[in-house]
C-alpha cells in the first residue's frame, strides 16, 4: 500500500512541476553578422523615431539586436562593445508581450524573469505604449561611471542596427528607475540606467 501511495504521489508531481527549457529558456537565431547597410549610411540614418507599430518582432530581428547591444563576438567571450577593464557586470533586460526575459549573451539565448509583461511601468510617455520591445539597461551601483558607458555603448550599437534594418528605436530615462528594477528581480548592488524602445515603424 505504501508502495503504492509513493508511486502515485510521484507520478502527480512528474505531472503538477512546471515545465522547464521550452518555457524558461529561449534560444535566438544567430545573427547575420554580414549582412546590413554600410556603416556610414547607418550612422547617417540614425535617429530616435517614436512611432511604433505594436507588431512583434520577428526572433531573428531581436536576436541580432541583441547581439548588436551585448552580444559576443570573439572566440574569447568578449562583446560587440567596449568594456572598460574587459568588466562584465551590464544587464540587459528584454520586455516584451509575452513576459520579461534577460539576455544571456554567452550562448545567445533569453532567461525567463517572469511571465508578466511589465512594459507599462516603462509607459509614462504615449508615444511608447505600441513599442513592442522594450530594452532595460542596468548595472553596477559600485562602478556608475563605468556602468553609464557600458549601457551608452549597447544602446548606440542597437541604434545603428535599428537605422540598418529600418526600425524605430528611442533612448528613455523618464520612469520609475527603482520600480523597474524590483519588477526585473535585480540584485541590490544593480541599478536600471537606461531603456530604449524599438519596433517597426506605424
């Protein structure tokens, strides 16, 4: 009877525990690192554009924007930015419909942080309420010089994508710093810098 008792037991948990990868990890396509308009015309073209379409991104276009804000692009694991003493604290928090996610650039992949989608607390000027992505920046309280120039260095790169593949995107501070980093899970010693809009154009 007992046997029995455990052998039930266990088949309901196998049942009842969440599922696992498939849900909480999400592996991106690999970036075309060859394709995209010139430099030049890209640092031409870009700007901060604040109509966006409410349309998701496809995984393709927000794997290659985030390996252009934090991704790797050396067989020794440093990024596609400068980083000051080769520090490796910047976090970059990815908001969008289906939940909050943080980029792992190690194997270009996103964590899940939670299910919810928090982007409204990011929403406190119109013109950002249809972007379907929202991108959060954060980094060391200890290292805020640093971290400022890390999270400048990510957000220009994805500019220059975003003016190369045709995308609006827009840098913004105005919003409730701390509120946002308790909604990411952050750890006490990280603070939110920065966040950037991006989407297709309306």
């Amino acid at each position: 009877m007992l046997k029995l008792l455990v052998s039930v037991f266990f088949s309901l948990f196998l049942i009842s525990r969440p599922a696992e990868s498939a849900d909480t990890l999400r592996k991106l396509p690999a970036p075309d690192t060859t394709g995209g308009k010139p430099l030049m015309q890209a640092l031409n073209e870009r700007q901060s554009l604040k109509d966006f379409s409410s349309a998701a991104l496809p995984d393709k276009v927000l794997g290659e924007i985030l390996w252009a804000a934090w991704g790797v692009n050396r067989s020794d694991g440093k990024h596609t930015i400068p980083t000051s003493m080769n520090k490796q604290e910047l976090t970059v928090s990815v908001l969008l419909a289906d939940g909050t996610w943080k980029y792992n650039p190690a194997d270009h992949s996103l964590e899940l942080v939670t299910a919810k989608d928090i982007r409204p607390l990011l929403n406190t000027q119109e013109y950002v309420k249809d972007a379907p992505l929202q991108l959060v920046y954060a980094g060391e309280r200890s290292d805020s010089k640093n971290a400022l120039m890390h999270a400048g260095s990510a957000y220009q790169n994805v500019g220059l994508y975003a003016a190369s593949a045709g995308l609006h995107n827009v840098v913004r501070g105005y919003f409730d710093a701390p509120a946002v980093a308790e909604a990411l899970n952050l750890p006490a010693a990280q603070e939110v810098l920065i966040s950037q809009a991006v989407g297709l154009p309306k």
